[in-house]
C-alpha cells in the first residue's frame, strides 16, 4: 500500500448551535475506531456561550494522525447560521464536495468562489418523516457511507451512546442515520468517485480516545499529583474539571480557588506539606502566577504549572490557539530564579511531557511550567495507545528527624532533603527572602551566592537524558520547532522524505534547561534550519538564539494564529528555499 | 510515653526559635509572638503539627521566630498558601499572621474568601494600622485623616476597613479582637481561636512605636466587650459598629459546616486509565 491509496480524508460539519454538528462529529470519530482508522477532531465555537454556530473539523486516515490536514475533502452543512465565521477555517479545493441542506437556502459566497461539487440533501426534511430522529444522525449516515464505514458497528455505536435517552431516541437516531447511509443522491456520488479503503485489519484493536487536557491529566496524575488548586480559564478549564473528580478518587483533592495568585500559592501550600501538587491556567492566568512561582524557586518548594496558550495578549483569543507563552515562561519569573520549562509536542506527548514534568519538579524541588496550547488541549485524537518509557527520576529527598537539621544546605547536587511537617525535631521555615543553608533570612552576599549557586547547580548538573527533544529523520536540512507545530513539522517531514528530500525534524521538549551541546551534536552534518512556530514575533526562534549557536544558514516560518500553521507551508518553504 | 509526656512539658520558650526579631523596641508584634507560643504550650501541640504561614511585612517576619514548621510567603498570600497546606494536609494544626496591609489591601480578596471556605484554621492580623516594612505608608485600617505618611500627605480620605466587620460579613465563623497590652488575654483567645473548628479570625491591636507613637496610648482607650460571646450574625454585626474598634475579647463564634476536599480514601488508578480507551 503506498501513501497515495491511504484513505486520509478532512471533513467538515457546520451547524448552529443545538443542531448537533459536534456530537455527529464525536460518533464518526469513535465510528472511524471501530473502522480500524484512526484520526482526530478539532472543534470550533463562536464565541456565543450557548446557541452559537459550532464546527467539527475531522480529519480520519489509516495512519494514525497527529495535526489536521492543509485543507478539506468535504464540508457537510447542517444549516448556512453564520458559516462564513468558519470559511477561514475549513480551506476547501476545487475537488472538494459541499453536502447541504436546499431548506438552509444559499450557500455563502466564501464556500462557493472556488466552484467545489454541491450535492443537496434534504437533511431536514428527512429526519422530519422519523419519529425522534434528528438531522445530525442523517449526516453521519451519509458521512459513514462515504467514507465506507461498517453500518452494524453504527448502529451498536448509537445503541451505547443514546440507549439511556430510551428506546424511541435510539430508535429515531438509528433509523436517520439508516435514511442518511443509504441516501440515494450520496449513493450515486459515492459510486461515480474511487472508493476509499477499508482500513487495514492489522489496524484494529483498541484505540486511545482522548483531548490534551486529558492527556495532561493523566500524565499529572500518573506523575503523583494529588493536590490541584484551580481558578477557570480558557481552554485550561477542562483540564482542571477532568482533575477534580479524579484526584479525589485517589484520595487527593482539588480546591477552586479565588484567583490565579491564590491557585499558585495553594499549591505551593500543599507541596510544602509533602503532597505533589499543580494547577493549570492560560497566558493571563500565567503572568498572575509569576510572582509566585519565584518564591517556589526560593523556597525550593516543588510546584507544577500547565499553560495551555491561546491567542494573546491580554484576553487576546481565548479559543484559538497561538506559542505565545513562551517567553513569560523562560523568561518572566523575577530575579535569578532558575526553573524547568517544558512543551509537550502533541497529544500523546501531553502525557509523557507532564509525568515527566511532575516527576522532574518533586525530584529538583523547583518549578515545572507546562506548555500546551488550545490546539492540543481541545482538540481529540483516536491513536494506538501511547507507550513511553522515562528515565528514572529519584522521588523527591525527604529529610528524616534531624536534630540541627538544614533545609537549604549546600549539598554536592544542589538538592536538599526537605522535612515535611510532621517530621520531629526538624522544624524550619521555608523562605521567600534569600536565606542561609539552616532558613535564617540573609542579605550576605556570600550566602546569596552559595544559595544561587545551589540552586542553579541542581538543575544545570541534572542528567535530563534522551527526552530532551524528539528527532526524526537524518539529512541536512532540519527543521526545528517545539509544541504543538512539532506534529505539523512531522508530516511535513515525512511529505519531504516521501519526494525525496533528506530531512530532520528536531522538537524541543525541554526548553529550560536548554540543551545546547546536545542540539549541537544533532545539528553536527546540518546546513539548513528552518525553525518553526506559531507565534507573531518568533518567540521560539529567539530563544533558540539566546541559549544556542547556529553555523547553518537559519531561517523562520513564524506567523500568529488562530489558523494552524500546515504542512504544505512547511514544504513550500523547504522546497523553495534558495 | 512518652512522647506525650514530652510535649505537655514544652513551654512556651521551647515554641520560640533562636532568632531575634527584627522589631523595633516596644512594637506590638512581640506580645502576639508570646501570646501564639503560650497558646501553643498551653495546648500541648506537638511542633512539628503546626505550622504557622504568613506573608510579608514586619509581622509577618514572625513565623520565623517560632519553632514551628513555617513559610514566609509572598505579600498577601499567606492565607492561600495556607488553605493549601490545610487541604493537602488536615492534620496539621494550620496559624496564619500577618499585617493589615498584607492581610486586607493586596491580600484583601484571600481574606474574604478564607473567611466564606471556613477552613479550620486561625488567622492573625497583627493591627497597627500603618505599613511598618515599607517605611510608613497608611494601610486599609488607616484612619483617613492621618497625614504623617509622605504618600498620602493629606491624609487617605478614605474611610477604613472595619477587620472584625468584613470577617463577619465574609463568613468567618470565630470573630475576637485582642490587644498586646494584654498578652494573656490574647493568648486565652488564641486558645479559643485554635480550639474553634472553622475559620477563626483574630485581630490583635498591635501598636507601632515607630510610625504610629500615637498608639502607645491604646492601652487607655481599649477594654473588654462587656456582652457574651455572640452566635447570632445580626447581633455581632451590631455590637461590631456600635464599638470604636477598641473593644477586645471573643465576638462572634458559629459553628458551621467546615470546608474539607477529598475524602482522603485512594481507590486507584484503574478506571481513570480505561476511560481513555475505546
């Protein structure tokens, strides 16, 4: 099978709010499962609270994807509700097909300038003729036909899925989507047009379901957090909702908190009473907690921050996705204040990113910052489990009952062993003001140095391992990046490769500490980089050029969102480089 | 044994750590000092069960002069880092103490919403109605007419939180005001305090010699509340705006549901990881 007859298809579903577009969407992306496919979904809102217009954008392929794809095969239309929000969104081609309803009336002008095939199905007006059956579950018949999906497996889909709303909601939802998979007019298309494959049977078997928010959850969670404190804000919101009930299922707890500077100090609170503990937030969430995270790089007290970025600044674009936090993270914490910065590259990554995170900060007493952005964080990916294996991070030193005992002594590591109150005779008080090895506040330059020092020195002599960043490819073009554009530079790589170019993609996960020896040694036989990120003033590549030196000739691809960056970009610039 | 044996014989100097304060002679802040470490004698607390938050400020440097577990936060998060550590940790017998500045300007919305979660911990402020670190600035217990502070050289103008009112208001469940001339009174208090299971709030009149001299003169104008302990929210709030703010002793005391997260009982990853498949 060669990459050209892989079913890998983009669709669309538009709908005002209410009409269902989503949750057709969620059913074809489980259906796509249970089809041996795999695939992911990004959902996009007005910015009306309720009754809004909503976009699922699918895209469902034999491999198993990690970003959406340059544009789309199909966009299915429930209604015309201010569609053209989303035409900058849904990028159709001549080739592509509209399926609409004639009784939205008029396609709008943005789906129509480029001349794309129109086929009118009466979705409305079908679903009316059925008892309890809606529009939404013609539209995923006629979707699950064209993209050659197993009608049983629906059917048993839409049983577990709505069986607890009653026989006449399952019965009317099955009977619509019966009326869409064998519609007449989509039938015929269907026929006139090469039929996609099957998906391979070696591809069958369990599928992993999830958002990044989840996925940072679980990670946190496998990581050993079970304290959260938590002040909503979008999109870090549900990953916040995901925790609560989890942590208190494993005998933790999450406190909603009064603000962002309250959410941060509890759980610098929590931590110093020995229970690994986080929050997540979003950019302006981010910049309320600086001030904070530094007193738990004084204090040397383990905290974990998730900052799932969005559009900014100030309140900017809350549901739309930007790498914009980048700077505040390395770079907006007060004083000398060394910490670890991390970015998980996609939604598997979300996971291994945060155990690692977790892990790192309880073993190096200081601040793990998270980034994630909406883009991971809200969208759903069905892939094969996600496997990984961390390094071996020692847990957190916790000091026995010590008579004369120092919690910031100077220690070879850097790292203290911390009593956690409880513990006998080994009392102190963790401090904020610079401070000597036994917690007395001091303004002696030599103790100032000696806590600097130590405190920098765990981190800076910390063996961070093979996870620093995730390199495919051989060649001497490279393109670097970092977040969520790592899975965007992926594809682009493999397209690149596919034509016959030699390429490395180099995506940082572990941003700070920088790891410049060992970039350097990837980037050794390299001629050409291209860095890569979503962000308007190339935060990503002014980083790389303050913590890393480039002999190859260097050059950007950097615009802001909300639209992803796509792989097709990223080929025309390596492809037209000269 | 022993142990308990042991800790009934610590006094209150065995609470006190090797530090000196860096006080000024004659500030209030050492009788709140006296009056938690008596308390905690008194009590027979282990140690190494309490921990005392504050944030910063002159009073708040007073978590390190005491033996017990501590953390000397960020300016007005002492009660956040607190209501962490309570939630983490609901063995431990949680203080908070701090300044008015700290607790009722910039740390002001901690303090309404520590007061409506009634979590079961005590809280301090220590009352001289000036900013003492900074060097002389009013705070939000400043009357609006005083004009020594070179920031506000006409004066605030603005009229002053009333700390006992706003705790009550904001759902505070123990209520009493203390005064430093009076260390055994307030140290009966802070028993009280510390005994009380829910959120409990003392403010300790706590006179600054060095910005505010005019304060040695409190100990002529402060007495005792003259009525009963109050259960009843109408009649506290009553007795609080008929007082001058001089009145000492416990105000206001109501049981009522205390915040607790989680159960504390772990029953595994297994489902959690699951939920993930399909």
């Amino acid at each position: 099978m060669n990459s050209e007859h892989i079913c890998d298809i983009s669709l669309a579903i538009t709908g005002s709010g209410g009409a269902g577009s989503i949750t057709a969407g969620e059913l074809l992306l489980s259906l796509a499962g249970k089809n041996s496919c795999f695939g992911m979904m990004r959902r996009s809102f007005g910015p009306q609270i309720r009754g809004g217009e909503a976009a699922a954008l699918i895209r469902i392929s034999h491999r198993a994807v990690e970003c959406m794809n340059d544009s789309f095969d199909l966009l299915l239309a429930l209604d015309w509700n201010n569609a053209d929000r989303f035409a900058e969104e849904i990028a159709l081609r001549p080739d592509s097909l509209i399926i609409a309803d004639p009784a939205a009336g008029d396609i709008p002008e943005a789906f129509q300038e480029l001349g794309v095939e129109i086929i009118e199905v009466p979705m409305k007006a079908l679903a009316k003729d059925i008892t309890a059956g809606r529009p939404n579950m013609v539209a995923l018949g006629l979707l699950s036909h064209w993209l050659g999906f197993c009608s049983d497996e629906a059917g048993k889909l839409i049983d577990q899925v709505f069986g607890r709303k009653g026989e006449e909601v399952t019965g009317g939802s099955r009977a619509a989507f019966t009326a869409g998979f064998t519609e007449p007019l989509i039938v015929a298309a269907r026929e006139a047009r090469p039929r996609p494959e099957r998906g391979d049977p070696g591809n069958r078997g369990t599928r992993w379901h999830f958002n990044g928010n989840q996925g940072c959850g679980l990670g946190a969670i496998r990581g050993g957090i079970r304290f959260a404190a938590a002040y909503p804000i979008t999109p870090a919101s549900d990953l916040l909702e995901w925790l609560s009930p989890r942590l208190e299922q494993l005998g933790g707890s999450l406190v909603q908190a009064e603000d962002e500077l309250a959410s941060i100090n509890m759980v610098i609170g929590a931590s110093f009473g020995g229970v690994p503990s986080m929050t997540a937030t979003s950019g302006p969430g981010l910049a309320l907690m600086t001030e904070a995270m530094g007193l738990a790089v004084a204090s040397e007290t383990p905290a974990v921050v998730v900052n799932v970025m969005r559009g900014g600044p100030s309140t900017g674009i809350p549901t739309k996705s930007e790498q914009v936090d980048l700077n505040m993270a390395v770079y907006g914490l007060h004083g000398d204040a060394p910490h670890l910065v991390l970015g998980a590259l996609d939604h598997a990554d979300c996971i291994l990113t945060t155990e690692w995170a977790v892990r790192l900060a309880e073993a190096l007493q200081t601040v793990a910052i998270v980034l994630t952005d909406q883009n991971l964080a809200q969208s759903t990916v069905l892939i094969p489990e996600p496997k990984y294996e961390l390094p071996e991070i020692p847990a957190r030193v916790i000091a026995q009952p010590t008579d004369g005992y120092q919690r910031y002594e100077i220690t070879d590591s850097g790292v203290s062993p911390m009593a956690i109150p409880g513990t006998a005779s080994s009392t102190y008080v963790a401090d904020g003001l610079e401070h000597t090895e036994s917690g007395k506040p001091s303004t002696a330059a030599a103790d100032h140095l000696a806590q600097l020092e130590k405190r920098s020195r765990k981190i800076q002599s910390f063996d961070f391992g093979g996870h620093w960043a995730d390199i495919r490819g051989v060649g001497q073009t490279a393109i670097l990046t970092w977040g969520s554009s790592s899975a965007v530079a992926r594809e682009a790589g493999a397209r690149l490769r596919a034509a016959g170019h030699e390429v490395k993609v180099i995506a940082l996960r572990l941003l700070l500490p920088a790891s410049p020896e060992k970039l350097a040694g990837e980037l050794e036989n390299v001629s050409r980089i291209l860095i890569v990120e979503q962000s308007h003033s190339k935060q990503f590549h002014h980083y790389l050029r303050a913590f890393y030196d480039f002999e190859a000739d260097t050059r950007t691809l950097a615009r802001p969102g909300p639209l992803p960056i796509t792989p097709a970009e990223i080929v025309e610039k390596i492809e037209n480089w000269s | 044994m022993d142990q308990a044996a042991q800790q009934i014989a610590l006094t209150p100097k065995d609470f006190k750590s090797a530090l000196k304060p860096v006080w000024c002679p004659g500030c209030g802040d050492f009788a709140v000092l006296n009056a938690i470490t008596k308390a905690l004698a008194f009590m027979g607390l282990p140690r190494e069960e309490v921990a005392l938050i504050s944030g910063i400020g002159c009073s708040s440097r007073i978590a390190a002069y005491t033996s017990v577990y501590g953390f000397h936060g960020v300016h007005g998060r002492a009660l956040a880092l607190a209501s962490g550590l309570k939630a983490a940790r609901g063995d431990l017998t949680v203080l908070v103490a701090g300044g008015d500045g700290d607790g009722l300007s910039i740390g002001g919305n901690h303090f309404i919403h520590a007061c409506r979660r009634n979590m079961d911990m005590t809280y301090i402020i220590m009352d001289n109605e000036v900013y003492g670190m900074t060097k002389g600035q009013a705070s939000p217990t400043t009357a609006p007419d005083w004009a020594d502070s070179k920031l506000t050289p006409h004066g605030t103008g603005i009229r002053p939180f009333q700390p006992a009112g706003l705790a009550l208001t904001a759902g505070a469940s123990f209520i009493a005001r203390g005064f430093t001339g009076d260390p055994n009174g307030l140290a009966k208090i802070l028993v009280a305090a510390i005994g009380h299971k829910g959120f409990s709030f003392v403010q300790a009149l706590s006179p600054c010699p060095t910005f505010r001299p005019e304060q040695m003169l409190w100990k002529h104008h402060v007495k005792a509340f003259d009525q009963e302990i109050s259960s009843n929210p109408v009649e506290a709030a009553q007795r609080i705006q008929a007082d001058d703010g001089m009145s000492t002793g416990i105000i206001y005391q109501n049981e009522r549901p205390v915040f607790r997260p989680g159960t504390g009982v772990d029953n595994g990853m297994g489902s959690i990881e699951s939920e993930f498949t399909i």
